[in-house]
C-alpha cells in the first residue's frame, strides 16, 4: 500500500461502502454521544474562540444510528481485526443492542478513568468514559502482548508494569493543552496510542469512523499504520488534514521483542555505567527524536528495563 492516509469529508455510513469487505485491521471510533457535544466549551473552562465550528450532532435516533455506522464498521473489518469504541455511559444500551445484533464479541468493557469532569452539586462527578474492545472472531483476533512492555519491565516498588498495563481500567490524563484549536473533545495522544499498540501491527490499516481532532490518524502514522476514515465537520477536514503531511512515517514505532531479557535487571548500577548512559541518551536523542524511541534502544544496548533507565536519566 503506497498511500499512506484516505480521509474524506464526508458521512461514515455512505463513505465507508467504498471500503472492500474483511480490509481493515483495527477500528477506533468516538462517536457522538449524542448530548449536544457541540456546546461543551460552555462547560469547561476554554475560549470558544479556539473550538472549531461545524461540529456535527448525533441523528435523534440514536440506536439506529448506532446500528447503522457499527454495520458497516463490521462489515470491513478483518476476522483478526479489532474494534474499540469510546462512550459515555448515557447511551451504552444502544451500543449493547448493536453489538448483540451484528454477533461481534466484547472482549472487554473498559473504563476510561481521566482527571477531571463537569463540576456537579446534586450527584456524582463523572470522571470517566466506556471504552468497548471488541472482536469478529476471538480466535482470530490479533493482540499484540509485549508491544508495549515485557514481564522484566518493574515498577520502582518492583510490579510488573505488564499487568498494571492490562487492567481494564486505564487511568489516562485528558490533554490540557491551552490555546490550541479543537474540535470540541479531543481523546489522549496515550489512549489511542494503546489501542493501536496492542491492537495491530505495522503497516495495518486503522479506520476512524469519526476523525474529529485526527487523533487516531496523528497516532497511527507515527506508530507506521496506515489510515483510512471520515470527518463530517469541513472546518475540522480542512483544518487537520494539511497536519498530517508534517508527520513522519513511523517515527514512534518501536517493537518489544517477547524474548526481550534485560541481561543487567537486578545487578548495581555503576556511577560509571550512569555516566555512560546519560552520554548515550544525548547522542541518541539526535538520532530518534523522541524519548520513548531513545529509551527503548538503550534498553537493549545496555540490558535494563525502561523505568531503570528514567530513573537513571532523571538523577
């Protein structure tokens, strides 16, 4: 595949018929919740004037809606594939009924625990999203293990990072990034990053029935996937898509072997070995630009886990 991204301005649900059968690797959708998202700034503390208009609502009837963009979205993915839709918890039956429908299995129901909500006075904060991971087939279904962290990855207190990683509940901060255009709510950089991590492999196709702030193409095409998908809002189209000529092509992609042995884990860490590491950080840094990619090769070259290294970078 030579094209890189296919984004097009317009309906899911009619564009998506153009897409072949059993093509696509991994779904990400958030798809309107259908609670008037387009006058949300009112609610949170930012300037209107960075929030682009033409957001698009959800039709009235929501289950129909639901169903009809799920169909198409089952239709074109893969049996290996994967589909993870985000929502809020007012309209999880008419998710329910879908999924019920169309015979896709739910192999996990995710709750999305970010750091802050709409204050209340007469009931409960809410402090979270439904994230629904689901499959066509589940002994088909790709799942990606070690992409992110192997079992001799520790916490400081000595955890396994891996396990706390594959809880269902995943404690991710909403970007706070002041000043910035939006198209209303904008979902974590880290969010979908994980999603795609486990969830495909490079080169894949990732499909975004609901592009919005172009979360998902930004992420995919830094971890070496391809895009496809739709955005109804033309100021958001037109605004996002000149972005992603600026991204590089796999620049965050970093494969975690499964027989990835950190040959020094548990052994002291030399004044001279942390001088030696730091110095390797700097030239590295040069070379891959980020510090995930920086970190991750010099897990192998110097045999300790991500975290050992962070610490020692941040003495």
């Amino acid at each position: 595949m030579c094209i890189k991204y296919e984004i097009y301005n317009q309906n899911c649900i009619e564009g998506s018929k153009n897409i072949t059968d059993n093509s696509i690797d991994l779904i990400i959708c958030d798809p309107p919740f259908g609670l008037s998202e387009s006058s949300f700034d009112k609610h949170y503390n930012r300037k209107s004037g960075n929030v682009l208009e033409g957001y698009v609502e959800a039709p009235s009837d929501y289950d129909q809606f639901t169903l009809d963009w799920m169909t198409e979205a089952t239709r074109i993915l893969k049996d290996s594939g994967s589909m993870y839709i985000v929502s809020g918890w007012t309209n999880l039956s008419s998710f329910y009924k879908a999924i019920e429908k169309l015979k896709l299995t739910e192999i996990n129901h995710i709750i999305w625990k970010y750091n802050f909500g709409v204050n209340t006075t007469k009931k409960y904060v809410s402090s979270h999203y439904h994230i629904f991971y689901l499959c066509k087939n589940p002994s088909k279904r790709l799942f990606n293990t070690n992409s992110r962290f192997t079992q001799q990855d520790k916490t400081e207190d000595n955890k396994s990072v891996l396990y706390q990683d594959l809880e269902d509940v995943w404690v991710i901060n909403k970007e706070y990034r002041p000043g910035e255009v939006k198209n209303v709510n904008k979902l974590p950089n880290k969010l979908v990053e994980k999603m795609i991590q486990y969830s495909s492999n490079p080169e894949d196709i990732v499909c975004d029935f609901f592009m919005g702030n172009f979360t998902t193409a930004d992420c995919a095409l830094r971890l070496g996937r391809y895009v496809k998908g739709f955005e109804m809002n033309t100021e958001s189209y037109n605004y996002f898509m000149p972005k992603l000529e600026e991204i590089q092509f796999g620049i965050d992609n970093v494969e975690v072997k499964k027989d990835n042995i950190f040959f020094n884990q548990g052994k002291a860490i030399t004044e001279e070995e942390t001088l030696t590491i730091k110095k390797r950080y700097a030239e590295l840094i040069l070379i891959h630009k980020t510090k995930k990619a920086t970190i991750d090769y010099l897990s192998n070259e110097f045999g300790r886990g991500r975290f050992s290294l962070q610490n020692i970078l941040n003495k």
